[in-house]
C-alpha cells in the first residue's frame, strides 16, 4: 500500500472537496438507503489526485457497504461488465443482506473498453453495458472520470449522464477565490496531520511549497511528502517531473527566489520557449509596479531574446534565452506580494485573431531566416520579394532548395505572395 | 513440505469447478486434506471444496501451508495428460513442480496477499431437495434463451424452476417422486443468476446428486460430490446470492 492509500479518508467530512461538493455527495447516497434514490448513479469527474475515488470510499463508509470496484486494470468490455457489474447491481451480495447492501465502483470510466469489431460479435462495448447496469441497478454506482467533456462524445454517454448526478471535483477554479483559501487549509491540516502520523520531520513553509506544487493534485502532494520520510534532503532533487501550465509558471518566475527550481520546471515545460518570454513580456508592467524593477526586467527579458534571436544559427541558443528569462526575479528588489491576474499575450493573441496578420508573421519569418544566412538587409529582401515569387511559381526545383535550405515551414511559404 | 499424488480426474474437476468464479485461488494445504475457497468478483458466487486427504494417493505435509495458483496454468498441465493419468505435485520454495509422466513442469506461485479468501457466510435452511443433477440441468437449458434469472420454488410437493421475458417463459416442474429427497415446512421461492446455476452443472458429472437448500430471498446452497474416489469424495459447496426484488 503506498502513502495516499493507507490515509484515504473514512468520512465525507475529512475529504478535501467544497462542502457544495459534500452536501450534494450526502445527499444523493442518503437517497439510496432511505429507497428514495432519483438519480441511480453519479459521475465524480476531474484532474488525478482530487479525490475521485477516495469520495467513492468514503461514500461506501458513509452507507456501511461493501465495494465492488470495476478499475482500470482489469479488461472492462462487455462480457466483464456484465459479470462483474450487472451482477452485482442486480444481484445481493453474499456477504450483507440490506438493500442497497453494495457500492459499485467503476473507476477511470474514460478508458472503458468500447469496441467496435464486429468479429468479436456485436458493435457495442462497455459503455453501453455500463448504461444497462445503470437502468436496472438496485444499488448505487459510482462512475469516476477525469475527462468528462471526453466521455460526453462517446457512444452510450449522453444517456449515462441523463441517469446520473454529475459532480465536478475540481476545488477551485481560480486561485483568488474563496474555495481556493479554504482548500489550501484543508490541504495543509491533511499533510500536517500525515506528517505527524508517519514522524516526517518537515517545516510549515516546505509543505506550503509541496501544496503549491502539486495542487490540487492531493495524491502527489502525499507523495511527495513520502518523499521527505524516505530521503533527507530537499525537495528540489526528489520532486517529479510535472509539467506546469505556463500560468504557474511564469507566477514561479516572478515570485520564486529559488532560481534552480523555476529553471527545473522549465526544462518540463511542455509550451515553447518564445511562448513563456512572451507571457513575461506581457505580464512585467502588472507583476512589478518599481519602474527601475521594471527596467531591469526587461534589460534581462531582452538579453535572453538576443539568444532566442540566433536559434536560427545553432538552436541550442534557445538553452540561454531560457536560463537569461527564468532569472528575472533575481534583479527585483521590490517584490509584488499581492494577486495578479497574468494575461495571455496580446501579440500572439492578435496574430491568431487575424489571419492578414499571420501572413505578415509568416512573411516576417521568412525573410528573416533568408537575410541570416544571405548576410542581406531585411529591406532588401523586401524589395526582391518579386523574385522570390517568381521562383516559388515558375522554378519548383529552384525553391524547394531554398525551402529545405531555410527549413521553411507550409505557413512561411503560402506567405510569399506577389 | 508439500508433495502429494493426485489423479487427473479428480484435479480436474477442482480446476473446473473454482474456475465457474474466479481465475486464481489460493489453496489452505493442510495436514487431513486441502480446502479451498473462492467468491466471484461480484460478491455473488461462492465455492468452497474440502479435498480429502483419503483420495489422494500421497500426501506428505508437514504443516499447514497456503499457496495461490493461477487456474489456468493448472488446466494447461491438465491438458498434457489423459484422463486416467495421475501426477505428483511438488513445492519447491516458491514454484509448484508437477509430475505427469516424461514431463516435469514447475509454475511460480502467486503472491497469496494477492488473493483474498472470503470467509464463508453462515447460510442455513431447513427446507432442500434432493435431486439428479441431470434433471435440474434441463431444467436451466429450458430456460438459458428466456432469461437471465431462474425462479426457484419449492413446495411440499415439487420443485420447479421458471424463467419469464417479455416474451418467452419457461418451466421446469420436478414432482415429489422424480426427487430423491424433500424436505419443505412451507412454499420458498426465489431468483438466481442462471448463468452461475450453468456453469454449475456442467462442472458436475452428470451421474450425481445434487442437495438444493434456500430460503424465500436468501442466498442458495448446493451441496454436491466431484472426482472419484469411493469412501470419501471431494465435497463441495455452492453459494448464489438472490436477486433483489423490488
């Protein structure tokens, strides 16, 4: 058993989930013992580690009932839905003679097997089994998933969701919001309470900075804590590589004085290095209010886009533009401490909102790349634009050298134009 | 130690019967005989075997072990071997060393944490029939296109077995003297999965009887004998779960 599971929580009110979330959860199960159920199943859906399954435990408690768990690592097609899920809603359980006397669990409902080989007899799969358990069950079910906007395409789906009550697990949509306060509490009680069970000797700040490195994945947050019982040192060498959304990100760049961990995150980032300075650029003048924090800012933001600048000659400049970027809070000296809300960049936002616009990207691009390795003025190839059209509908064999030369992409090429 | 001879035959129908509900097993090797003990993944079927000690050519344990097996690596030997055969089965640390003729093969055991071994629930009635299990199987292939349940009602007079769809319907109607035994203080009824009920009789030989206990929304007994042998027999249990009527 690993660290998350053995402290699952018994009880509806020791999970970490709104308290909307825990009326509604109690509300539906108490339906099913007092035979008064209207909605026999429900979806819980969101991210790994919010507690999907945990709430299924929970729930199970909540009605002293047994769990028959359908998870992913058994083959959930037809044939096993049937044994194991019909079975048990249509069906008491041997060991328990109340009614409901069973929770149904079918975890990670995302990746039902639903096969459409007619070979194997039949076009349908798990899903429309599961929809079948679902109308003639006699005992609650509980359906996790994290994609919900996913399943909702599938076949057989729409009519689950019709029959089920379907909660977002999510805690908080934004960070400034009340949820989000009273989450990191409970959060922080939760790992604080861990830490004293397992004698983990760690400090208030290092669990904050575990929450906020994790949230709102709960199970990671354990494991990471795991980590600090098996290991001494610092969380920088042991934490796991998790991509961040550039959101947390570029807050990390800003406000994180730990230059080697903003730059580790980096390295996982899964967005491209332009796309982050961009978001720093954008976000300087509402970060820092100091006009001199605001100078030094943008002297580094503008160093680093010299390297990105010469990726065409080596790309392995884009190393230093990313290195220079990632120190911008270390020429600070006036922190910001209070909530900012960063905004998506405006130029990429307005280069995407009009195609024109892309073209003169697009154009802009490829007279770059050819004026680097021509050694020519970018008004120059302006003025030869004639020309480069020219080759492009005239010579093919002419410009594709060209092309492959300047590693054009489609765009780039569609941009020359007369 | 554990090393015992055992005819195919009667390992067999131990494979064939664990395998109506699960696809491993973990066996409790005793000093007078294994037991074994296995519920589906449902909650809904149970069996549980006492092997005898008796039926086994040798049998060499020191002390009371537990070991799990996968089935089908089990019927996978069974199959290298004709039915009158009989093989040695060896444990050598944590592999099972089987014996069957020019052929030795070893398979690893399962983890037993791995595998939970339900306890048995305290099921009792005092109302059961007794009766050929050739007769209560044509009973449930009358019913096997009809539905997925099949009804059970005992009377002081018969026994029947009834399956109803929208459509179809099918009855099986046992009068008092076609049964060997009946014993009924009162009319019982109750539905089961017929599936189970199925895959049941086809794992017993069709010369046997069968014991049938219930109660009015209880779970069913079956009580029945597998392999050969000639003063003890392998006994057998049959736990179903009723349907839930609403």
């Amino acid at each position: 058993m690993s660290l998350p599971d053995d402290y699952r929580p018994d009880n509806i009110d020791d999970l970490i989930i709104n308290d909307e979330t825990k009326d509604a959860l109690k509300s539906w199960i108490n339906s099913w013992l007092n035979h008064e159920e209207t909605k026999k199943a429900i979806i819980l859906w969101g991210n790994q580690g919010t507690g999907k399954t945990s709430t299924a435990y929970a729930l199970a408690k909540f009605g002293n009932l047994p769990i028959i768990e359908m998870n992913a690592s058994e083959q959930r097609n037809k044939e096993n839905m049937k044994r194991i899920a019909l079975m048990a809603s249509e069906y008491h359980d041997l060991f328990s003679s109340k009614e409901p006397d069973k929770l149904i669990l079918i975890d990670e409902a995302d990746n039902i097997f639903e096969s459409r080989n007619p070979s194997k007899g039949g076009d349908s799969g798990g899903l429309s089994e599961l929809l079948d358990v679902i109308k003639k069950t006699k005992n609650p079910v509980v359906i996790t998933m994290n994609d919900f906007y996913a399943f909702r395409g599938k076949n057989n789906a729409k009519e689950i969701i019709f029959l089920s009550i379907v909660i977002d697990m999510t805690p908080y949509k934004r960070k400034n919001e009340v949820n989000y306060k009273s989450f990191f509490h409970k959060a922080f009680d939760r790992l604080k309470f861990i830490s004293d069970e397992e004698n983990i000797n760690i400090s208030g700040t290092e669990l904050n900075e575990i929450i906020k490195n994790d949230e709102p994945d709960i199970r990671s947050m354990i494991n990471d804590l795991y980590l600090y019982k098996t290991k001494n040192n610092g969380i920088t060498e042991n934490s796991r590589d998790v991509s961040k959304s550039i959101y947390y990100m570029v807050s990390d760049t800003f406000r994180n004085n730990n230059y080697d961990y903003v730059l580790n995150s980096l390295h996982s980032m899964d967005d491209d290095p332009n796309f982050y300075m961009k978001w720093l650029d954008e976000n300087i003048p509402y970060e820092y209010s100091d006009p001199e924090d605001m100078m030094r800012s943008y002297d580094v933001l503008s160093k680093a886009d010299i390297y990105y600048g010469k990726r065409l000659n080596d790309y392995s400049l884009v190393n230093y533009a990313l290195e220079i970027s990632s120190g911008v809070s270390l020429v600070i000296k006036n922190k910001n401490e209070h909530y900012v809300k960063y905004t998506f960049p405006e130029y990429v936002k307005k280069l995407s909102a009009r195609k024109n616009n892309r073209d003169r990207y697009n154009l802009r691009n490829f007279m770059t790349k050819l004026s680097v390795i021509s050694h020519t003025s970018l008004s120059e190839i302006l003025n030869g634009m004639w020309f480069y059209y020219i080759l492009k509908t005239k010579s093919k064999k002419d410009f594709n050298y060209i092309s492959t030369a300047l590693d054009l992409s489609d765009e780039e090429k569609n941009a020359i134009k007369k | 130690m554990i090393r015992m001879n055992i005819s195919i035959k009667n390992l067999k129908d131990i494979v064939d019967m664990l395998g109506t509900v699960v696809t491993e097993a973990k066996f409790k090797i005793g000093i007078n005989g294994i037991s074994v003990n296995a519920v589906d993944p449902a909650h809904v079927a149970m069996v549980s075997l006492e092997v005898p000690k008796s039926i086994l050519s040798e049998y060499d344990v020191d002390s009371e072990e537990e070991i799990s097996l996968d089935l089908e690596k089990v019927k996978s030997i069974i199959k290298l071997s004709s039915s009158n055969d009989s093989l040695t089965i060896t444990k050598d640390k944590d592999k099972l060393k089987f014996e069957i003729g020019t052929i030795i093969k070893s398979i690893s055991l399962l983890d037993n944490d791995q595998i939970t071994t339900p306890r048995v629930p305290q099921v009792a009635s005092d109302d059961y029939a007794v009766m050929p299990k050739s007769e209560f199987e044509k009973g449930l292939r009358a019913a096997e296109d009809v539905s997925d349940a099949i009804r059970l009602t005992l009377t002081a007079d018969n026994f029947s077995a009834k399956s109803t769809s929208d459509a179809d319907e099918s009855e099986m109607i046992l009068p008092k003297d076609l049964l060997k035994e009946l014993v009924c203080n009162g009319a019982i009824k109750s539905s089961y999965p017929l599936e189970y009920l199925l895959k049941l009789v086809k794992s017993i030989s069709s010369n046997e009887d069968i014991k049938i206990s219930f109660k009015s929304d209880y779970p069913l007994n079956i009580e029945f004998s597998l392999g050969s042998g000639t003063s003890e027999r392998i006994k057998g249990r049959f736990l179903l779960a009723p349907r839930m009527e609403s």
